[in-house]
C-alpha cells in the first residue's frame, strides 16, 4: 500500500518546534492485519482533526504485516491527549493482543523543516529498537517501559 500522505491539520506556528513521534507496529499474523488495519483508519481519522497535531502519515505494508506512523505535534500535551481520547485510547488498548512487537521514538524539529522526512524517522525507530533490544531489562528507555505509548 502507498503511504497515506503527509496531511497537516492545523499549521504551526514560525519559529516554533514540534514534538515528532514515529512508530512501528508489527501484528502477530496476516490474518490480523485488516483488523490493525480498519482501526489505523479510525485513529488516522481522528489525528487529522486533533488539536494540535501539525502533521501526519501513514504507511502500511499489509504483507510484512507491518504499520509505520508518523505525526509532529505542537506539544508533548497535545501528543498525549490524542493518545488518551477516543476512539485512539480503545484502538491501542483492544489491538494489544495482536502485536508481536512496536517501537516508538520522539524527538524535536523546527517547524519549518515539516514535514519530517520518512527515511529520516524510519531510521530513529531502527535505532530506538536496537537500544531497546540492548538494554539489559528489554525495555530502553521507551515511555512507558514496555514499548507502547499510552
């Protein structure tokens, strides 16, 4: 599947910079991937009208089994009130069963240099993930210590 555009719900504003998170989510097996899929939507739905999101994609490589997302908000505040409203907070928490494996990175980008560039942040999850893997407890430092953002 292409990538779901860059889209850019609400402008930022100059001279500011922007909170990035990027994720890569992995199901267990194809069969659950319409489901992981159908959900993004629903999520992917509710990031283009959330207040202060300043831009968002998505891609989805079905066959991989595989989900990469990646969003800029004008706050830390913002990122997780999204991530704590409906129907984003029931998305994650009735998709958990279905993920072999998930990595989240964050980090920070004048708002002038959105949008962030993809190779850019798939190369962050792939460090993220090696730190993680590193880490003696397996969790490397991740937000919530598990690898999932809440």
């Amino acid at each position: 599947m292409p990538v779901l555009p860059w889209v850019t719900p609400n402008p930022a504003r100059p001279d500011t910079r922007a909170v990035v998170m990027a994720s890569r989510f992995e199901v267990r097996s194809l069969k659950d991937v319409p489901r992981f899929f159908l959900k993004s939507l629903s999520a992917w739905a509710q990031v283009r009208r959330a207040p202060g999101a300043l831009g968002a994609s998505l891609e989805a490589r079905p066959f991989g089994r595989v989900f990469y997302t990646l969003s800029a908000w004008e706050s830390r505040e913002a990122l997780h009130t999204y991530a704590r409203t409906e129907p984003h907070k029931s998305v994650m928490s009735g998709l958990r069963e279905t993920m072999r494996d998930s990595t989240f990175t964050f980090w920070e980008v004048p708002a002038e240099r959105l949008p962030v560039d993809w190779g850019d942040a798939k190369r962050r999850i792939e460090a993220q993930a090696r730190t993680r893997a590193a880490a003696p407890d397996g969790h490397g430092g991740t937000p919530d210590g598990h690898g999932a953002a809440h």
